[in-house]
C-alpha cells in the first residue's frame, strides 16, 4: 500500500484547493454539510466521472472524507483535518497567535 509522504501533506492540501470546481464543491459541501457523489454531480451538472475525480483529489489532500452506504458515496468536508493543516501552515510561517476567523474576515 502507498503511504503518503508527510511532507508532502501540506502541500497536497493547498493543491487540492487550487481548481475553481473543487471550490464549487467545497461551498456546497459547506452548504448542506453531507451529500451522495451522483446528487453532487446534479447540483453541479457535472458528470459523475468527473466529480469522482475532483472529490479524489480533495479526499488525498484532507479535505474531504467520505463513507459508503450500499452502492451510493457520501461526502462531507473534513473539518478537523482542515484545521490540522492550517495549524500546520502556521507553524511553518511562524504564527504563533491564532487570529480569530471574524478578524481575519473582518467581521
């Protein structure tokens, strides 16, 4: 089995944010917090295919998880893992008081 490299997490996770569509499927993600591949694809009238392929690419970078329910895929955004990464960043950037989301947004 393939084990991914750990130093390359951090920069998969920003990868697999780095497409328009992927971020279409993050808001709506966001929006109804879990959905079934083929109901994605219909909000988004995409093919399956190919949000099967978008969704692989955010599953190897953290930023999504999914489960199985019989012969329908469900996927919800991976919140926890999304913060790891982000402390991670901060780290590495040498933040070292985390600024509160309404600040950074300016709310």
């Amino acid at each position: 089995m393939f084990l991914q490299n750990p130093r390359h997490e951090l920069p998969d996770h920003f990868l697999a944010l780095a497409n328009p569509t992927r971020l279409r499927i993050l808001q709506r993600l966001g929006q109804v917090g879990e959905e079934s591949v083929n109901d994605l694809a219909l909000h988004l009238r995409m093919s399956q295919p190919r949000i099967s392929w978008h969704l692989r690419m955010l599953r190897g970078g953290g930023v999504i998880r999914t489960r199985r329910d019989g012969r329908q895929v469900y996927c919800s955004l991976d919140v926890e893992n999304m913060a790891r990464e982000r402390a991670q960043l901060d780290q590495l950037l040498g933040i070292t008081g985390r600024v509160k989301v309404s600040e950074e947004v300016g709310a």
